[in-house]
C-alpha cells in the first residue's frame, strides 16, 4: 500500500511538474515593432466646371428706353476645389477679370457650397463683388477654407453668378470684349 502510495504522489508530483513546464511555455511573450510616417501634404487644387455665355448690351424696343442687358446673369458655372491646410491654416479663392469695358459695372459673386456636395470646411462667399474698368485687381470671393472638397460633379461646388450693369452711359462703345477670369486658391492670410 505504501509503495502504491508512493506511486501515486510521484504520479501527482510528474503531473504538477509537466503542468508547470507548459504553463511556462504557454505563459512566454515576445514582440517585435515597425514604424513608417504619415504624410499629408498642403493641398491646393481648384477648377471651374461650366461654361459663361456671353452678357450682350443690346437696343430697346423703343427709342429712349434704357438699354437692354440679356442674359439678365449666368449662373452657368461652378467653383470646385479640394484643400488640405496646415494647422491653424485657411485659404481663399480670389478672382480677377483681364479686363473690364469702359462704362460697365462686372458683377460676380459666389453662392456657398450645396449642402452634401464634398465635406470638409467650403469657406464662405464674400458676396457681390464689383469690378469696372479701372479696378480690375483680384479682390476676395470666396474666405475660410478649411480641409474640404467640394465634389465634381455638374452642379458641385460653388455655383457663380456673373452679371453687368451700366455705368456711364457716355464712356459706352460699341466693340466685343473677350474677358478672362482668373480664379486663384491661395493661403487666406486676413482669417
């Protein structure tokens, strides 16, 4: 009985041991790591999606009458952008036309993004803006721009609305004027 006894703790005693060598196996850990950057760039990228027809003075109906500015406006284009910024950073998209005729008042103004066009922080419209003959220089259209974009499809971004008004009837003269205007997305620096 004894030796059987025996037998039984050295059976209990190899059974505690193989235990404790697997928990100790089980119970070992190693790691290992790797490491890599991230890098987002300063984005600035900016596109007109439609395309302006053309603002004609014509002659009234009946002489003596005003003259007669058709299309009333064109609302046929979009401003669509993407910007990434730095911290703390906005953008602004300025325009200036090439030129505008003598006598004549360009109006352009900028709605704010459709809401569910992009994500991010579009800025916000300036509002109408007013450029004649003699001040042509680039003036702010659009201000706040955070990290966004607008999308790109047809009616995405921005939608402009451009229109003319007479000024001085007298510096009026007949001629076709080919006006280019120049969109720039560049760092706000009054925000």
């Amino acid at each position: 009985m004894k030796k059987i006894r025996n037998l039984m703790v050295l059976m209990v005693m190899v059974i505690a041991f193989g235990l404790v060598i697997m928990g100790t196996a089980v119970a070992q850990t190693d790691t290992a790591t790797d490491s890599f950057s991230i890098i987002v760039n300063e984005i600035a990228v900016i596109d007109v999606d439609g395309t302006l027809g053309n603002l004609t003075v014509s002659a009234p109906v009946l002489g003596g009458d005003v003259l007669v500015i058709t299309p009333a406006s064109d609302t046929n284009s979009y401003l669509q952008y993407t910007s990434v910024v730095a911290a703390g950073g906005y953008r602004a998209i300025t325009v200036a036309p090439s030129s505008v005729p003598a006598g004549i008042i360009l109006h352009i103004g900028a709605a704010a993004p459709i809401i569910g066009s992009g994500e991010g922080d579009h800025g916000a419209p300036a509002g109408d803006l007013e450029f004649t003959h003699s001040s042509i220089g680039a003036q702010t259209l659009i201000a706040g721009i955070g990290s966004c974009y607008t999308d790109t499809g047809s009616s995405d971004g921005a939608r402009l609305t451009i229109w003319i008004e007479i000024d001085d009837i007298s510096d009026l003269l007949a001629a076709t004027s080919l006006i280019t205007l120049t969109y720039t997305l560049t760092d706000d620096l009054a925000t």
